[in-house]
C-alpha cells in the first residue's frame, strides 16, 4: 500500500510570506503528527491530529497551525516565514495508539 | 517530561565490527521506545520498538536493543556492521498514555563505516 506521501518536496520562500505543506497519510491512518528538523535543535514535534482534532501540540509560536480534513489528509501552515523556519518537515502517520509511525519523506523549506 | 540522551553524535565503525548505539532516556512513567534510521534525503524509518514485551527486541536488518530500566537504557546494537547501515540513528520515547503519539527524540547519532 502506498506511503505516506508529503507535498512539495522542495520549497523555497521569502522572509515574511507563508507557506502551506501538505501530507497524506497511508490509507486507513487517522493519526498524523508534523515534525521540524533542523541541525540545531535536532527533531521537534509540531502537532498532532487524529479525527479532524489537534490532539497534542509542541512548543511553537502560533505562526505555525495546521489542520486534517475528513479524509485524514492533514496540511500545516507558516505565517509571516523567518530565516529560522529552514528545515525540514516531516509528516508520520499511525493506524492505532503507538503503533508505528510512518514518516514521509519530508518537505525541505528554505526561507530566504 | 520525558527525554532522550544519545551519546555520541558520530561514531565510526569498520566493516564487519560490532555497532553500538547508545541511548538513554528519562520519563515520569514506563515508556515506549523506539529506534529509527534516517538515509540522506529520506525521512524515518523505524528499525525497532519496545513497548513492555520482552526487553530484548530485534528489528530489521540485523539490529536489536536491550532495554533495561536499572540503567534506563536503550542501546542498539547489530553483530556485524555492513556499509549499507552508514546513516543517522534516532532513538526516540513516547509515555504510553491513550491519545498520545508524540515521540521525543533524542539529537541523532551519525554512523560511518570504515570498509
């Protein structure tokens, strides 16, 4: 069956516009919880979703949302970008509690 | 809070040795713990997990890691190293709790083989 699958895959933006990204988890996955990678702080949990909810949330300014339509796909959204949203986001899906998640590859943002 | 501790943030191996990867971790509760792989590019993959069963648990490619809650330890480790196991290593914890599916990683290991 299909993978979780991220789009785009590479994005490149300017100081202050927004940015949405999107991911589709494996079909029958209700759970979908957003990453952010970057060299420096390493991996940091974003938020999750499960049935249209945010059900857990990280320690990010509220620049950054996101939402899960009906169908379990799930978006997140970057207002007003800065230099330090550059990373790499990574989107997992999961079928049941701490059952395995399934990453993405990832969409790679650079702000400039 | 939880947290995980990777000691080492590269190590080097020669084709054919002993890998060991070591993982620490600290959480109020017993916790589920995982190992995952990252290739250049790619996102995660998932190489094992612990979840209260047996505390020895094997994953794919040939790795397996001990889980042992007097030394709140993790380490993953493979017999025999192959060039194909050069990637970044990921230990990551989730406190078992319904409704919870953060994961908590810790800052990655970079694993090098010498041929």
């Amino acid at each position: 069956k299909a993978g979780v699958t991220q789009t785009p895959r590479y994005l490149i933006k300017t100081r202050g516009q927004q940015v949405t990204l999107s991911c589709s988890p494996i079909s029958g996955h209700r759970s979908v919880s957003w990453y952010q990678q970057t060299p420096g702080q390493g991996l940091q949990f974003l938020f999750e979703y499960f049935s249209e909810t945010q059900r857990n949330k990280g320690n990010f300014p509220g620049r950054f949302s996101g939402r899960q339509f009906s169908n379990s796909r799930s978006e997140m959204n970057v207002s007003t970008l800065e230099l330090g949203d550059s990373a790499l986001y990574l989107c997992a899906s999961s079928g049941g509690t701490h059952t395995e998640a399934f990453f993405g590859q990832g969409t790679r943002l650079t702000v400039v | 809070a939880q947290s995980v501790t990777q000691l080492g943030s590269h190590v080097s191996v020669s084709e054919g040795a002993l890998v060991l990867l070591r993982c620490n971790y600290s959480s109020s509760v017993p916790p589920y713990l995982f190992w995952y792989v990252q290739y250049p590019n790619q996102g995660l993959q998932l190489l094992l997990k612990y979840t209260s069963a047996a505390t020895l648990v094997k994953g794919i490619n040939g790795f397996e890691a001990e889980f042992k809650k007097s030394e709140t330890s993790f380490h993953l480790t493979k017999p025999s190293a192959h060039m194909s196991d050069a990637a970044e290593y990921f230990c990551a914890v989730s406190e078992p709790n319904f409704g919870n599916e953060k994961l908590t990683f810790g800052t990655g290991t970079r694993l090098t083989i010498i041929p």
